[in-house]
C-alpha cells in the first residue's frame, strides 16, 4: 500500500523552490507554459524528496517494493494496497522521476542484465506512458475531467517531461558550484 506520510503542504520553501524551478525551465528551456503540467511536476518532485515516497508500496509481503518490475507486478495483480488509478499514477511518477533526475541509475540497470535484474529490460518511456494512460482512464471517485486529461497529457509528452526534469537536474547541478568553490576543502 501506499504509506501516507505527510507531505510538504502548499507553502512548504521545497515545494515554492521546485514550483519556480520547473516554472523556469519548462519556459525557458521547453518553451513550454503548461501551468497545470508545471505544478504537477514541481509537486512530484518536491514529494519525491521524502525517499519513503519514491518507494511507498508494500504488497502483501510487507517488504517495500523498489523495481519497476515489482511496482508493475503489484499495480497488475492488485497488491498494491492502492486503487489501480493510484498505483499506476505512481508508476508514472516514478518512471519520469528517475528519468529525469537520475538517468545514469537507468543505464546501470542496463548492465546488470546478466546478474537477474529485472528492470534491465524494461522500457521506461513505454511503461511510463502506458502508466499516465491508464492512470486517466481509470479515475478515482470524484476525480475532475481535467485531472484526467493532465494524465493523458502527462502520457502523450512524457519524453518532454523526462526532458524538463532533466533541465532541472542540470540547474539544480550548476546552482551547487558558487563564486568559493576553489577555496572550499571538502
């Protein structure tokens, strides 16, 4: 199941920091002003933060599942915990979160193909696509239109996505070296 840990609120400085750094780079660099896809992706990443987040489903075993795989096994054979709306969203959260932020993780999967890792011959652009898809046409209770329409949004340009939080990633980079590095001695 999904834990429910509490999330930064609407105010919270990470939420505020994310919120004008996706607004920036998704305008700036995408060229993209999608104001709800923005405040998507800046909320994703600001409770993302909190590592129990990234890796909230404990099916039935009661162990954390932290694959892809494992998170797909779950969302298919309903041992999520969660509604399949809500495992699936995850999915694709998940998929561009790791994409986006930490694309070299993906690439070591790759080669760990001879060791049985069964992420390594997953697709992540496929499964996160499929994941936002279904994640629209599966609504929760009282879900909006428009909430499913950001998720088949979120599904058609998951690749831009992937690329807007990857220009987050490079100013997040360049925001950690400063005018005194050269005298730091860590």
């Amino acid at each position: 199941m999904l834990e429910s840990e509490s999330q930064p609120g609407p105010h919270h400085l990470l939420r505020r920091f994310f919120g004008i750094l996706t607004e920036r780079n998704f305008y700036e660099q995408l060229g993209w002003p999608d104001h709800r896809v923005i405040r998507y992706v800046a909320d994703l990443l600001a409770d993302f933060a909190d590592m129990r987040r990234v890796y909230p489903f404990h099916p039935d075993t009661g162990i954390r599942a932290t694959g892809i795989a494992n998170l797909l096994l779950a969302a298919e054979t309903g041992t999520s915990g969660v509604t399949e709306h809500l495992a699936h969203r995850h999915i694709g959260d998940f998929t561009l979160f790791m994409m986006g932020l930490f694309p070299e993780h993906l690439t070591r999967l790759k080669t760990r193909l001879a060791t049985g890792c069964t992420d390594a011959l997953i697709d992540y652009v496929k499964v996160g696509k499929r994941s936002y898809s279904l994640a629209a046409e599966l609504p929760e209770e009282g879900q909006a239109s428009e909430e499913a329409a950001l998720f088949r949004k979120l599904s058609d340009r998951f690749e831009l996505c992937v690329a807007g939080v990857a220009c987050i990633r490079e100013d997040l980079r360049r925001r950690r070296h400063g005018p005194f590095d050269p005298f730091r001695t860590d």
